[in-house]
C-alpha cells in the first residue's frame, strides 16, 4: 500500500511540474535538476551505506519505496519548490516556502520510519531536518549565482528576482 501511495505523489509532482508555469530559465532548471539529484543521491549514499546511519528494509517493496522517495520524491518536491520560489519577492515568503518544504520532507522521511521502510542507527531526526535546510540553501544559492551568470552572459533579462 505504501508503494501505491509514493509512486501516486510522485506521479502527481511529476504532472505539475510538468504542466506548471515556469519563470526560470531552461538552464537554470537544468542546473538544479542536476544539483538536486547530486546532492541528495550523495547524501543518501553517505547516510546509508558509507555510514549505515539508517537501516533499509530488505523487503523488496520497502526498498523500491525507499528508491521512489530518495530518486523521484524528494527531489520532485525540492524542484517544485524552487521553481515557484522565483514567483515570489520578498525573501520572508521565499524562507517560509523553504521551512515547508523541509517540514513536508522531514514528515515523509519520518512516515518512512513509522511504516518500518527505513530505521535509524545512531541517527537523530533534527539531523535529516539540517540536511535538508542545508541543501535547500545551497541549492537556492547556486542558482542565484548561475541565474547572475546567465544575465552577465545575456543569455535572460536582468529582472528584480
């Protein structure tokens, strides 16, 4: 049942993201797709396999489950996210947006643990909320530098986001 529900959201990010308006360039969206499957794939490979911070289920739906969160998920939730952060002004709304994603992605991870799909070991949950808020600004910082580079460049218009 739990790989009925993940595979749907995923489905559903997918489509509205798709069909979505966007106001970043196709550049900008490629940067961060790549950044975001970087650096959450990495993380995910540090924590769980390097580390063994948290435990999979050896089942094989957990483990597909699992995948479906750490390769689709998650990073369709983060994209999403950024993307309609350039629809906003004002950095209070845009850090507000941010604290929701990481508290969406932090009730994920923790219905995770609550279905027994993953287990922590030596793991603390306000752990995975500071990796998360981490890479959520890290990722925001790359693409407001790549987006200056794109206006140096004259590849976009200098607009005021």
């Amino acid at each position: 049942m739990a790989l009925n529900t993940y595979i749907f959201i995923s489905i559903i990010c997918v489509i509205v993201f798709a069909l979505s308006k966007k106001k970043a360039h196709e550049f900008e969206l490629l940067l961060i797709i790549l950044l975001i499957e970087f650096l959450f794939l990495t993380y995910f490979a540090i924590i769980s396999t390097n580390y063994s911070y948290i435990k999979i289920s050896t089942k094989a739906q957990d483990y597909v489950t699992y995948q479906i969160f750490e390769i689709v998920l998650l990073p369709m939730l983060v994209l999403l996210t950024i993307s309609y952060t350039s629809f906003l002004k004002s950095a209070f709304a845009k850090c507000l947006l941010g604290l929701t994603l990481v508290g969406v992605l932090c009730s994920i991870e923790y219905s995770l643990l609550r279905l027994i799909i993953i287990e922590y070991k030596g793991w603390h949950f306000f752990y995975s909320i500071t990796a998360y808020s981490l890479i959520f600004i890290l990722i925001q910082t790359a693409k407001h530098w790549f987006r200056k580079i794109l206006i140096n460049e004259g590849m976009i218009k200098h607009d005021s986001s």
